[in-house]
C-alpha cells in the first residue's frame, strides 16, 4: 500500500520534466493523478501509459494555465473524473515558463516575454488556487514549484526571478487563506534540475560542470530528486508543515 492510496491528485505542467517526476511519485504511492499539459499530445499520451503499466492512475489535459478558460476547462475534466466537490487532495502547481534561449535580463529582455512569464508563473497558479479552493478537501495539500532564482540576486534573468518571488508571496498567503481547514501549502524552490526547462543554458560550454562545482552537494539536480520533496510534503506526517520555502538545490544556496 502507498502512503496516498485514496487519494486525488491534480499536476500542472506534469508532461515532461519535474512535472512529469511528481505524476509518477504520487501515482506509485497511490493517487489518482491528473495532470495538465500546454503542448505535447505524444509526451502526456506516454507519461499516461507508462503510470497505467506500473500499476498506477494517470489522465491528461491539454490546458494553457494562462487562460482563465481553459483552467475552467481543466477542472471540469478533474470533477468528471473525481467525481463531485470536494474531490481533490492534492494541487501541484508546477507549470512554468522560462526565457527558452531569449534574452531575459533587466537590460534586454523584452515586454513580450515578460508578460509571457507573468502569466504562465504567476497568474496561472493564482488562478488555479482559486479554482482549486473549493474542491479541496479539509486536511489537503497544495504545493508550488517555485525555484531558487526567487531568493537569489539574477540580473541575467530578473523577470524570470521575478516571477518566482511572486509565488513565494502567493505561498504564504493561501497557506494562511487554507489554516483553519488543515490544507498545508509550501513551495518547492528546485536549483538547476537537469530537464529540457534548462536545455538552453545547459547548450552553454561548462554549464553542467561548473553548476555542479558551486552546489555543496556536487551536482545538478533531477526531476526525481524535486518529487521526492514534494511526496515529503503530501504525506500525513507532514500536516503541521506550512508557509515554508523549503529549497531543494544541494545546497546552492546556503
């Protein structure tokens, strides 16, 4: 038995990545996982196959977390396969967007792509939560995937930064919004993890090497290790935990 079994699950952005890491950890301990996906029918269709093959319950859900639509859209699926509200013990708001190779520093980055971040993780997780409130059950769980460029000084990629500090603030203020009904809310703050976000930087001669050389723990990060933190933060034993940034980076940044 998994330490979830019963449970219901909802993941932005779980097609690939750390999203798709946090889809197969809480499926192998139980839960009925959907997750939503923005592109990438091939990508979702495989992450759903390979959850069902290990014994587990998985659905996607095409869905843009920048359009208030398409979030309704979102959880309409949810409910259909839930079942009526509340129906939903655990929220993983992941989806994210970077710079994908633009320029993204205060110098140079440009309006558009600004907006772009802003609404993919910023306004996407604000408007997700408050979907989410109420089909959330009482002792639930909602945890943001932020990153460690919210605490740290990024001058190559303030927007980006930027945006992650936004979700710190969104953290603490559902975590007090959601007390009184015992549904905890943190957020993950992952250093470089090795996925296809960074793909850009890593093209970088060094990239990987020299990332590793400044974390403590001596290397980069993978999706398995940000899945793990946040299975620490969905099991029972974790209730009393909430309104923490808890950084899950090696190291980096101690």
């Amino acid at each position: 038995m998994g330490c979830l079994d019963g449970k219901t699950a909802l993941v932005t952005g779980g097609a690939r990545g750390i999203g798709a890491a946090i889809v197969r950890q809480l499926a192998a301990e139980g839960a009925r996982v959907a997750f939503s996906y923005r592109s990438g029918d091939a990508a979702a269709d495989a992450l759903v196959a390979e959850v069902a093959a290990a014994g587990g319950k998985a659905i996607a859900i095409r869905a843009d977390v920048s359009d208030s639509a398409a979030i309704a859209r979102m959880f309409a699926e949810c409910d259909s396969a839930f079942g009526l509200a509340p129906n939903l013990d655990i929220l993983i708001n992941n989806a994210g967007v970077g710079s994908g190779g633009q320029d993204a520093s205060l110098k140079g980055g440009s309006e558009d792509l600004f907006d772009q971040m802003m609404a993919v993780n910023a306004k996407g997780p604000y408007l997700v939560t408050q979907a989410a409130l109420p089909r959330l059950r009482d002792c639930g769980r909602v945890v943001n995937i932020g990153s460690i460029s919210g605490k740290l000084a990024q001058h190559f990629a303030a927007g980006y930064a930027m945006t992650k500090r936004a979700l710190q603030s969104l953290t603490f203020s559902t975590a007090t919004q959601l007390a009184k009904r015992g549904i905890t809310c943190n957020l993950i703050a992952p250093g470089a993890v090795a996925t296809d976000f960074i793909a850009e930087l890593r093209k970088r001669p060094g990239f990987d090497e020299g990332n590793a050389k400044i974390t403590p723990m001596g290397r980069m990060g993978q999706p398995e290790d940000i899945a793990g933190a946040v299975l620490m933060l969905c099991r029972e034993e974790a209730r009393w935990v909430t309104g923490n940034i808890i950084e899950a980076a090696g190291g980096l940044a101690i």
